[in-house]
C-alpha cells in the first residue's frame, strides 16, 4: 500500500483511508491527514462556531447538487446520528419541530386540505378510515403512549372480520378500539388493537380491560371455535411487530383473561 507521512503530526499513513483526496495536490491527496484535519475542524468551529455554519450553509446554497451526493453517500450515518441526537434531546426535538410547524402552516395547510379532498372524493371509506387512524395516533403521541402502526396494517385488522371480537356479533360498522385505552398508557400499536362494533367501542369506552371484560362476561374459550382476544392480539403482534414482545403479557401484566 502507498503510503505518505502527514506534514502536520509526521505520522506515516496510508492514502487511501488516511488521507483526504484533493485534485489540486500532487499525487491527488491532501499533505494532512484525516486526522489532523477533523482536529483542525473542530477547533475551528469551538473557536467561531456561528462562522464555521455560515460557511457551510453557503457551499450547500452554492452546491445543492453536491449537497444530495454527499448525504446520499452518508444516508445510514446521518439518519444514526439523527436518531441517536433526538433520543438525547426529546424537548429541543419537539421544539424544533413546533418551530418548523409555525413557520410552514401558510403553506402546508393549503395543500394538506385539497390532497385531503381529493382522497375523499377517490375513496371516501378509504380517507375516514385514515382519519380515524390518525386521531388515535395523535392521542398517543400527545399521551406519549406509544405508536408504531402503519395504516395498511390498520386496514388489515380493521377489514379482519364483519364481527365484533367483543360481543361476537355480526356489526354494521366495525371499528378499531384500544384494548388498553390510550388513556391509561395503551399505545396504538398492533397487539393492543381490537375490531369492535360501535355500541361496543362506545360502552368500553376508557374502562381497564378487567372491568370490560367481566362486565361483558367475556370468556377466553369460545364454544364456536373463533379467536379470542388474547389469541388476536397475540396474533396481529406477532405478524406485524415480530421483533417486539406480546403486549398484554409483557406491558400489561394485571390484564387476566380467564379460561373456562
């Protein structure tokens, strides 16, 4: 391997990887290695930070094409860092993001609303359904409760069954209900999502599964050979969040289905 000694630290080091490449530099590589540079930049940015993010803000103006290639090059390290950076930081996050909201909202709601009309007229079950979905996204993340659905997997357990896994009567409508209610700290995530229909949903309302259920008189064994609850939530879990625990059994241990 060619080598070459840094004429900053005088360590001998090898080009490729050591050294950064410059066209303008005989041989094609920087006479400083990567090491001294990265130094050099972090000293310089501790020393006038402000005009070290000027600078760069300026080459990203001036190059936007250059700007894609390099985060496309790095994509995987700077989403890591992102999420390594908003798991330390929750409240600059949110901050951030209500600063982002402020300054878009002439533009975005605008555009929001007429998509908003145009899915409605195309599919109007489709966009209700959608908006349900989103309703109960926002009460969990606004209880911090936990989300992690997409809306095709909500569809999926939506569309599971004319029936309501509660009263096991054929419904009308059904819809989706928070086994654990959001309320107490259920999240909206599959293995915590029940299809219910309405009178149901509306009569669970917020109550601790123990007090809906044995309201209901609800058995884990049915005569009729369908899923139970348990046997659903355990189900819809391990098919769309196989990496995660069971929910009830792991989050919501005071939970007790009996079996008779």
């Amino acid at each position: 391997m060619i080598s070459r000694i840094c004429t900053k630290c005088g360590v001998e080091k090898e080009l490729e990887g050591g050294f950064y490449k410059r066209k303008s530099q005989r041989g094609g590589f920087a006479t400083e290695c990567k090491d001294c540079r990265i130094n050099a930049a972090k000293a310089a940015y501790r020393k006038n930070p402000q005009a070290t993010k000027d600078r760069v803000r300026k080459w990203q103006a001036d190059n936007p094409e250059a700007k894609k290639r390099y985060y496309k090059s790095k994509s995987d390290a700077y989403k890591k860092r992102a999420r390594e950076w908003v798991a330390l930081n929750p409240e600059k996050r949110k901050a951030i993001a209500k600063q982002s909201a402020s300054r878009r909202r002439e533009d975005y709601l605008p555009r929001r609303k007429a998509l908003s009309r145009v899915r409605r007229i195309a599919d109007l079950e489709k966009a209700r359904e959608a908006g349900r979905m989103h309703a109960a996204r926002r009460r969990s993340r606004l209880r911090e409760s936990g989300i992690d659905i997409e809306f095709e997997q909500w569809r999926a357990i939506a569309d599971f069954s004319d029936t309501c896994l509660y009263c096991g009567k054929l419904a009308d409508k059904i819809v989706i209900d928070h086994f654990f209610p959001v309320s107490r700290g259920g999240p909206t995530e599959p293995g915590n999502l029940v299809p219910a229909c309405q009178p149901c949903n509306s009569r669970k309302s917020d109550k601790h599964p123990d007090d809906w259920l044995r309201s209901i008189g609800h058995c884990a064994i049915r005569s009729d050979g369908s899923l139970t609850i348990r046997e659903f939530l355990s189900a819809t879990r391990k098919a769309f969040c196989p990496e995660k625990p069971p929910l009830v059994e792991a989050m919501f241990p005071a939970v007790k289905i009996v079996e008779v």
